[in-house]
C-alpha cells in the first residue's frame, strides 16, 4: 500500500471521527433544548381556578375584597374564619399585627380558598387559545382562566404546604444550602488538617501505613452505610446534641436528631476520605525542592507548608485533579457488584438455593470485566503521571482483592450447586 493510500485512508477515518463526534454533540444539545422545552411548556401556561368563596361575596361596605384596607380586612377574616382557624394563625402572629398585604393573602387562601381545576401547557395556550378557552367555558363554567407561572420568586420564597397553590421550595433550599455549609465547614478543614500530618509529619511506620489503608478503604464504602452509620449515631445516639435539646432548643417530645446538623455531619464524613486522598496527592506532587529551599533560608516547618506548600497545591485541592477520584466509581461499582454477589451467595447457601447460586456466580464475569477495563485505566494514566505510581499501585492492589473476592464467591457457589444437585460443575469457566 502506497503512502498516498495510507494518507488518504487516514484522512478519511480522521473525517468519519469528527463528524461522529460533531453529530453526537448535536444530538446531546437537541436532547438538552428538548428537556428545557418540555419543562417551560409545562411551567407556564393557562390555568381554570374555581373559588370556594367568589370575592365579590366578600365586599364590605361596597368596597372590593382587594381594595379594603386594614381594618376592614380584619372584620371580612373574624366573620369568614373558623374560630378553631382564627387562634391556629394566632399563634404563630396575631392577625392585628399582620400587614394588609399579609391579610390579603390569609383572606384568599384561608377563605376564597382557590383551586386548580385543570391546567394546560404553554405551547397550547399561545397556539391554541381560542379553543382553549371554549373549552374552559364549556367543562369549567365557573371557573376563571388566568395565565400562571408555577416557577415564580414566590414558589422559591414559600413554605411547604399541603395546598399547590400555596406551596414553595424555600425550606428546601434552605435546608440544602445549610447542609453543604456544615459539610464543607467540617468536612474540608479537617479532610486538609489530616493530609498534611500524614504527608509532611507522620512517620513510615506501621501505624501509620494501616491508617493509610484504612483511608482508601472508606473511600470506598458504599454511602449507604454512612447513611446507616448517620442514623445511629447522629440521629439516636447523639440526638441530644444533633437536636438541640442539650443546648436549650427544640426540648420537648418534638425534639429529634433528624436536623441538618446529622445530615451535615453524614455527609462530611462520606467525603472525608475522598477530601484526605486528594490532599495528599496534591501535597505529594509539590516538588521537594520548594520545601527545601523555603527551610534553606530559614523557614519553619509549618511556615513551609503554609505559605508554599499549600497554596502551590490548593488548586489540585479544590479540583481533585488526582488519578484516586476518577478511579473511584470504578471501585465501588466492582465492590457494589461483590457485595451483591456474596449477599445472594450467602443466602443460597442457607436456603440451598440452587438458582440464587448459578445467579450470584454469573455476575463474576461481570466483577472480571470490570477489573480489567479498571486496571486498564490505572496502567493508561500511570504512563502519563509516573509520579502517582504509588498511588497506583494500592488502587490495583484494592481491585485484585475484590477480584479475588468474585472468585471466593463462585467457589461457594459451587458448592451450594454440589449439595443441591449431588454434581460438581465448575460455573463460569
């Protein structure tokens, strides 16, 4: 084959790929611009509300619902209000001391009480309007139409209710945002703290090799468990302090553990390993000769580390540009995978299980599959970053356990299948 024919054949493959990749990132925005559509058409739109009380029911002194000042508000709430209802809203702020726009509010959701009988979608209501609206004259006669946004600042700045109308994600978002701050506050410090004394202090000791370890092992765990862990420790065992009741707040039969404190807490230690192994990677990959030139011109240890260690590896730090996170989900998939197959082994086993048996042992191909391409990766990024092969190194180290693990697994299967049937078979060979 002639070098003009090589060249050209490789011109040819090289448009191929482009077009390949160009086609698939038209197909991933027209998806994305579907998604966005599909929701805008189903957030805005017509809606038919029916009132269970018409505001014109509710004029006083001929004046309209909306137009009434406060006073009058007042007397519209004590005559239309359950007294049951009135000392509820009472309770939380007396009535008098509401605004207007506040007592406008309570009298159209605590009295007019308007509902949602049917919606329809934006595209409808723009294209479609005059037939959307006979049909809300003819299947909701008393309704009224208006156009409604569902995603509006006061949805984001409402409490949770029981009523859609009146709903909002605004303890949601509280409660989201609050729990990421504890997180990060608990979680980073301490994730960074814990790097630097096994990088820059802790000895190579035996002791220390075994925390090691032990780090990358948690790294790993499902976070299920952690889940677990959270709520037997946070939420019941520490729940005096996670509720507040120890400190003075929340007392009472109401108090529980289950705040954003313990979520905080949970998540803080799911990420902490992950936060310690990306800390001493970064830590790792700082040159020595910037440490021995800031302690050649007098520099303390500490000052070392804190005026060049660190701030020469904190962008590594905050974006985990480290081979352990990307390996990481390959990890726990293949752990994922051995826990279900040594769970659905045991209970063959017990139950002698002939088809459990021959089912847990088919996912080994799965766990070897999954080994391979994994090692494939580490090996692929070890040739570009030599610097991480000892980080490398423990990471196959992990995988050829949990490899292994399959391979236990399969044994015991085998031998469910033996006192089951009376006949050795050797499953997945």
């Amino acid at each position: 084959m002639s070098a003009s024919t090589q060249l050209a054949r490789r011109h040819t493959t090289r448009t191929i790929w482009r077009n390949a990749f160009l086609i698939a990132t038209i197909v991933g925005i027209l998806f994305l611009a579907t998604l966005i559509v599909s929701v805008a058409d189903e957030a805005f739109g017509y809606v038919a509300m029916v009132n269970s009380v018409e505001p014109s029911v509710l004029q006083r002194d001929g004046i309209e619902l909306d137009k009434q000042n406060k006073e009058q508000l007042l007397a519209t709430l004590d005559e239309h209000l359950s007294s049951r209802r009135s000392r509820a809203l009472a309770l939380e702020m007396p009535l008098a001391d509401r605004s207007r726009d506040e007592l406008l509010e309570i009298a159209y959701t605590e009295v007019v009480k308007p509902e949602v009988a049917y919606t329809w979608p934006l595209f409808q209501s723009i294209f479609a309007r005059d037939t959307l609206f006979a049909d809300a004259a003819q299947r909701f006669p008393e309704s009224t139409l208006v156009f409604r946004s569902w995603v509006s600042p006061r949805f984001l700045s409402s409490e949770q209710s029981s009523r859609p109308l009146a709903a909002g994600i605004r303890a949601a978002i509280l409660g989201t945002l609050s729990t990421i701050l504890i997180t990060i506050l608990l979680a980073f410090p301490v994730g960074i703290a814990a790097a630097i004394w096994l990088e820059e202090y802790a000895k190579d000791n035996r002791l220390n090799r075994f925390i090691r370890v032990n780090i990358y092992n948690l790294a790993g765990v499902p976070s299920i468990i952690y889940g677990m862990l959270g709520l037997a420790i946070f939420v019941r065992a520490l729940e005096p302090v996670t509720s507040g009741a120890a400190f003075g707040f929340g007392s009472g039969d109401g108090a529980n553990g289950r705040t954003i404190l313990s979520a905080g807490l949970t998540l803080a230690l799911l990420i902490l390993p992950v936060i310690i192994i990306n800390a001493q990677e970064a830590l790792r990959a700082i040159p020595q000769s910037l440490r021995q030139s800031a302690l050649a011109v007098g520099a303390s240890k500490w000052q070392t580390i804190w005026h060049h260690v660190l701030p020469a590896g904190m962008d590594r730090i905050l974006t985990g540009a480290v081979l352990y996170p990307r390996s990481l989900a390959s990890l726990k998939s293949m752990a994922d995978v051995g826990g279900t197959m040594l769970h659905d082994a045991i209970q063959a086993y017990l139950g002698r299980d002939e088809a459990l048996a021959r089912k847990a042992a088919a996912q080994d191909d799965q766990v070897d599959e999954q080994h391979r391409l994994f090692v494939k990766d580490v090996l692929d990024y070890l040739s570009q970053h030599p610097n991480k092969a000892g980080q490398a190194v423990k990471l196959i180290a992990t995988a050829n356990y949990l490899e292994r693990l399959g391979d236990h697994v399969t044994n015991l299967c085998e031998a469910v299948v033996f006192m089951v049937s009376g006949q050795h078979c050797e499953l997945n060979e």
